[in-house]
C-alpha cells in the first residue's frame, strides 16, 4: 500500500511520520481518534488536514502494527 500522504523527514520532528510534510505527525492523528475526537473535530481543530489525511494515518498505523505471530512448536 502507497502512503502518499505520509512523509518522513530526519530533520524535522526527530523523523516522525508526518501528514504532507505539515508539522502534524500520524501520532498526533491517532491519538485524536483513539481518545474519541471525530474526524469534523480534528478537521476543525487543525485547518490544514483534509479527510484523507485522517484516513491514511489510520491505515500508516494499522500497517505499522501488522505483526505476525508464529506458534513455536511444544518441546517433544
């Protein structure tokens, strides 16, 4: 999946995602949502973001976590 709404830059936030190069990182975004802010709240809040930006933090997170478990196998 492209993210290209997502950008990564070493000098600015200590390299944090960031939404479209704004000083507003994927983590700022996440947390909004995780503590029930919706997505007109966040809008409002931070006139420069667009929907899609919400959107595609959410899914740069969801993909930043997709961990694969394996089961060890039992001791014989």
């Amino acid at each position: 999946m492209a993210f290209d709404r997502i950008t990564v830059e070493p000098d600015k936030l200590e390299g944090k995602p960031c939404i479209r190069g704004l000083r507003i990182t994927v983590e700022t975004v996440v947390r909004l949502v995780a503590a029930g802010w919706t997505f007109e709240q966040i809008l409002e809040e931070y006139p420069d973001l667009e929907r899609a930006d919400i959107q595609q933090a959410l899914e740069y997170a969801a993909a930043a976590t997709d961990v694969h478990v394996h089961r060890l196998r039992s001791p014989a």
